[in-house]
C-alpha cells in the first residue's frame, strides 16, 4: 500500500462516513413514510415513486461514500477512480436537473395554474378532482381553488367554517344561502360561514418551497460531489506519487541454473591493493 498524507486521508474517510450515515438517515425516512401511509391504501399508492426515489437516493449516496472511505483508507486506486467517476456523474446530473429549474421558475408556476384552472368549475369536474379538493379545504382550511364560486351552487360541506375557533379569528365569510344547494346544517339565517381563503395561494407557497428545498439540495449535492471528485483526484495524484521503483538485483551464481533475484541493492566492498612482496 502507497504512503498518504494523513491528515488529508483521515478528512477523506470522515467525508465519506459522514456522507454515508446521510444516506442511511435518507432511507430511515423513506421506511418510515411508508409506514406511515401504510394504513391508507390509496394514500401508499400515490407515494410509492416517492419512496423509491428516497430508497434510490439513500444507497446511491451510502454506496458512493462506503466505496470512497474504503480507497482512501486503503489506498486502493481503483475504489478511488470508481468514486471520482461517480461524483463526477452525480454532480452533472444533478445540476441538469437544478439549472433549468431555476431558469424556468415562474413558468412552471404558470404551468400548474393553468392545470388547475383546467378543473374549473369544480361541481362539474370528475369525481376523483372534486374528493382531492375536498381533502385539501379539510385539511388546509380553504374553499375553492381560486374562489368559492368555482364551485358554482354546490358548495360542499368542507367548505363550512369547523368551530368557534375559525369564526373568531376571522378567517370565515359570509355568503347568501340563496347561492347555495346545502342542508340546514350550520344555517345562520339566510347566510352560510365558509372559509375566506382560497387553496390556491397556499397550495402555490407550498410549491414554492418544496422548488426551494429541491434547488438548495440539489446544488448543495452537486457541490459536495465535485468536492468530493476534487479530493479522490488530490489521493490519487498522491499515490501515483508515492509510488517509487524498487531497484531489482539480478546475479548469477556459480553453481549452474542457480540464479539469485534480489530486492536490495548490493553490498560495496572497498577495493584496495595488496603490498607488493619484497624481493629476496
């Protein structure tokens, strides 16, 4: 095994290990979103790509990082140069996917309003689109995807204000019951509460940020992954340098077929004359 410098091999495998505990981190969450939505049939359904993506990500980043400690550590070349290759593919990719993300930003904006104002009006959209709306006003506390209008005179249910709560914090409206085809049910007079704020707005916030959160991660990622490529490039060139040709004695000796290969130089030995004898 060639020599390393130290220092820099030790801040190489903790790199590494740290990388590959982020990756187990990764798949620990995907494991557990999906036992989360286990219960849920549908739910589990939906989020299957999502789970292998995480699951995809996590061994990726573990497997790059386990196999860039192990070179280093060992002063394996070729674990080295399978690393280099792989962060250089990662970073690429990478930056293919957050560069045209970041260009066309507000167009893919524009892009998912204009799908949602496809489903308008909503009382006369496809069952599936009418109980996904439904389930965001319950959850997120609107009516409608850009006004309450957009379900024309049948106004469910999930839009009505729940509680004292909701009404005290002014977060209801008032709207004729005339508009409405509704139960008596949460009747005030002549005149429903349903909650003033649309679904879009907050739907686009929450866009919003998941872009921010793919744009930091992704350029975040590619970063360490050129990083990483930097670094195995610097162990490699150390090793090609630390490698020193051993010089190889070969001498006959003087029995016959007997050759003697030696990996250390010969020994010198010091020349001098002998007296020369005096004459009798």
């Amino acid at each position: 095994m060639a020599k390393l410098n130290s220092c820099f091999q030790r801040l190489f495998v903790f790199f590494n290990l740290l990388f590959a505990i982020v990756g187990g981190v990764i798949i620990g969450l995907g494991l557990l979103g999906q036992f989360a939505y286990n219960d849920s049939t549908s739910e589990f359904e939906n989020q299957t790509k999502g789970f292998l993506g995480m699951y995809l990500v996590g061994g990726i980043t573990m497997a790059m990082s386990l196999l860039g400690a192990y070179g280093a550590h060992g002063g394996k070349r070729i674990p080295l140069i399978v690393f280099l290759v792989a962060c250089f593919i990662c970073c690429f990719g990478l930056l293919r996917l957050a560069v045209p993300t970041a260009m066309y930003r507000s167009e893919m904006k524009q892009f998912v309003e204009a799908k949602f104002r496809e489903a308008l009006p909503l009382n006369e959209a496809s069952p599936d689109v009418r109980q996904f709306t439904e389930r965001i006003q319950l959850n997120l506390k609107c009516c409608g995807l850009f006004s309450y209008t957009d379900w024309g005179n049948n106004v469910p249910d999930s839009c009505l204000c729940q509680g004292e709560e909701d009404q005290m914090e002014g977060t209801c409206l008032n709207i004729q019951y005339r508009l409405l085809f509704l139960s008596e049910y949460r009747m005030t007079g002549h005149q429903k509460l349903i909650y003033k704020q649309t679904c879009f707005p907050i739907l686009e916030g929450y866009l919003a940020k998941a872009l921010d959160i793919v744009l930091g991660v992704s350029f975040g990622f590619a970063a360490l992954a050129l990083l990483g490529a930097v670094m195995s490039a610097v162990l490699l060139a150390q090793l090609r340098s630390s490698t020193v040709a051993v010089p190889v004695v070969f001498s006959v000796s003087s029995h016959p077929s007997t050759f003697d290969f030696s990996s250390h130089p010969p020994k010198y030995s010091k020349l001098y004359d002998e007296p020369e004898k005096p004459e009798k």
